[in-house]
C-alpha cells in the first residue's frame, strides 16, 4: 500500500475494497491507532470518539453475552442498563445467559456487533465507526438492519469505515476505496 | 469524585469480576500450577532421601523455588486468551487507564495463583518437614513474593503474547527478574527455621513489592501496546 491520501469527514460513508491482503485490515487497525508498525507517513484523527470493530470477535467463549457486553459497556464508561435493548435489536434476547461457546459463529458476531447499537445509544455523534467486516457470518435481515443503522449514524454526522466484500443494500451515497492487489 | 472516577471504579470492578469468572469457569489454569507444586514436593523426599533433618535443610529452597517454577508457568497465557479473541485490542481502545487495568489484571491473576499456593503452602512445607515455627514467615514470604513474582510475569506475558511460542522467551525476560525474589524469600525462611529473626528479608520483599505496584503497569502497558501493534 503506498501513496494514499484519504480524507475522511463528518457523513462520509466509506467502503474499502480490495482483494484478501491488500491491506485492508491493516487500514483499519492503522485509522483506530492500533497499528504503527511499518507506516510512514501519518494519521491525523480529530473526531470526538472511536468505535473499532475487528475480525476478531472481542467475545469471550466462556462468557453470556450479557456478561462480554457489560464489560464492553464498562470499559467505554457507559451504562450497562441498556444492554437488553441492544441485544434485542441483534436478535439475541433470549440468549443473552447462554455461554457464548454455545452459540453459533452468525450469533457470536452478534455479540460484538450489539456494541454498534449501544455506541450509537451512548457516543456522541460525530463518532467514526472503524468496522471490519461486519457482515460475515450475518444473515440477510441482519445486514438491512446493520447497514440502515450505519447510515443512521452517516446520517447524524457520524462517520463510518467499512471493510466487506458484499455490496451494501443502502441508498446513501458512499465513497468506495479500491486497494490494490496481493503483495 | 467526579462521574469519571465513577466510570473508572466501575470498569475496573467490572474486569475484576469478569477475570475472576473466567477463571472459575475455567478451574483448571487455577490447578495446574497447584499440581505441579504438589508433584514436585512429593517428588523430592524421594528423590533426597526421607531423612527429616536433611529435607528441613532444603525445604526453603525448595519451596521457592517450585513456587517460582509454578508462577512462571501461570504467567505465560496470562493475557493470551484476550489477545486471541480481540478483547485485548478493546482494551487499549477504551478511554479507561491502561495503568489501572494493567493492575487490576495482575491482581485478579495473582487472587488465582499467588493466593491459593500461599494458603496451601504449610501444607507443601509439612510434606517437606519444614520446622512448623517457620510456616507464619512462610507464608508471610509466599504473600508478598508470589504478588511480586504475578506483577512481573505480567511483564513477560505483555511483551510475549504475540508471539506463537513465547515460552522460552518469557523464561528468559522474567527469570533474572525472579531471582531477587527467590534469594530473599526463601533467606527468609531459611532464617525463621534456623531461629533468626527474618524481619529484614520480609521488609525488602516488601519494599520490592511497592515499587513493583508502581512500576510494573507502566511496563505491562508498554509490553501490550507494542504486541498488539506487532500483530
């Protein structure tokens, strides 16, 4: 990856694409802060907070999603009191004291991408939502309802950073970032 | 205290409870270093001899020594677990402090470890006839050593976890960092059960241990930064 000069602003939809190993992931990590490792060049950020959802699932197998999303609520400082209503907008509220070993790989993403919902309940705004591959493993009434609460957040003057390989079912504008091939 | 504090207090109670429950849910990280404690300490009277006042001799040593062994042995999947499943990268995201969770990681991994061999440590020391004068120092020792010996694998296990076999390298980081730990502690006890007065060695253990509390999360926070950065 050379030479890219991206500007990301308040409402920017943004769909990076490109084949396995071009980079994508490491864009992602690299806009979150968490990667600076082999970067020349720099990264100005100036949005008020950051929501980074990786490919790693950030769930633990031995806990409830209750028990992973109240940590996860925690450790961004907010209130846990709305974890039921974020688990029922992914479907999961009658599994929310099931361990997360026992569900499915689709369910499991479910637990992690519940903290959109509570990141658009408790961040401000004009957050930038850093999201890698959201849609794995997400059946096709989870994507519609994931994508309309991206472009809710767009729409707010958030702004959202998406990796997928599946076209996004959205009348939005969106700003497309084609990297280039495998090294 | 302003809402932030609150939000601090609360993240952290939260990892303590949520490191605890994991480690309940998951007993054997717990037993296994209880285990190898107890073979080792089965082991040796056979290995030396049964002969009581010889085995009191190297009771000490032995003592801290399996307990260093065993500690080393915990730390090294310390933070493995968050690491694979991203919960890790969460954490270094969160506004929250990294030095207070460095901390309160250590300390959930020492109230799994360090605490239950310092409490069944007289009974490992009974197997080896150590004096029963010397087990209140014992385990006096085995308190604030194994805390010490938690914060600084921690140390290990943040700059190691990346790495796929981080075994070897973690020995090699922390045990130097041991050594003082094992030299004062087991002197401590060594000195309780020959009757002196082990009060200067439980006091520099003490000392270390301060300075340990306020320095290692600096390091452990260092040590993940850079791993997770690396990964």
């Amino acid at each position: 990856m050379e030479g890219l000069d991206l500007d990301i602003s308040a409402g920017n939809m943004v769909l990076i694409e490109g084949p396995n190993g071009s980079g994508k992931t490491t864009l992602l990590r690299s806009l979150a802060g968490l990667s600076r490792l082999g970067l020349t060049g720099s990264i100005a950020r100036d949005c008020d907070e950051l929501l980074y959802l990786g490919h790693r699932a950030g769930i633990k197998q031995l806990l409830t999603p209750r028990e992973n999303l109240v940590w996860a609520c925690r450790s961004q400082g907010w209130n846990p009191d709305t974890i039921d209503s974020a688990l029922e907008r992914v479907g999961l509220s009658g599994r929310a004291d099931v361990l997360c070993q026992h569900l499915s790989a689709g369910q499991q993403r479910r637990v992690n991408l519940a903290r959109l919902y509570l990141s658009f309940e408790h961040q401000h705004p004009r957050t930038l939502w850093l999201l890698d591959e959201p849609f794995t493993a997400i059946d096709r009434d989870g994507v519609t309802s994931l994508a309309a609460t991206m472009a809710q957040q767009v729409q707010r003057g958030g702004a959202v950073v998406l990796t997928s390989h599946q076209d996004l079912p959205l009348d939005i504008p969106l700003r497309r970032l084609v990297l280039g091939g495998a090294a | 205290m302003s809402a932030s504090d609150v939000s601090v207090g609360a993240f952290l109670g939260a990892s303590l409870k949520r490191q605890l429950l994991l480690a309940y849910r998951r007993p054997v990280d717990t037993i296994n270093p209880l285990l190898f404690f107890l073979l080792v300490v089965t082991l040796f009277p056979l290995g030396i001899g049964p002969d009581p006042s010889q085995l009191a001799e190297f009771a000490p040593g032995i003592l801290w020594i399996v307990a260093l062994l065993a500690s080393l042995m915990a730390a090294e999947g310390m933070f493995r677990q968050d690491y694979e499943d991203g919960s890790l990268e969460q954490l270094l995201l969160s506004p929250q402090p990294l030095y207070l969770a460095s901390l309160t990681y250590t300390a959930a991994h020492w109230l799994v470890t360090g605490l239950p061999l310092t409490l069944l440590s007289p009974l490992f020391a009974t197997m080896l006839q150590l004096p029963v004068a010397a087990l209140p120092v014992l385990m006096m020792s085995m308190l604030l050593g194994t805390a010490i010996l938690s914060l600084v694998g921690s140390i290990g296990a943040a700059l190691t976890v990346s790495l796929k076999r981080g075994g070897m390298l973690i020995s090699l980081i922390i045990v130097p960092l041991y050594i003082p730990v094992l030299i004062f502690a087991a002197g401590a006890v060594r000195f309780a059960a020959g009757g002196f007065d082990p009060q200067p060695q439980l006091l520099l253990l003490a000392g270390m241990l301060s300075l340990a509390v306020a320095l290692a999360p600096f390091a452990i926070s260092a040590g993940l930064r850079i791993s997770v950065d690396a990964g």
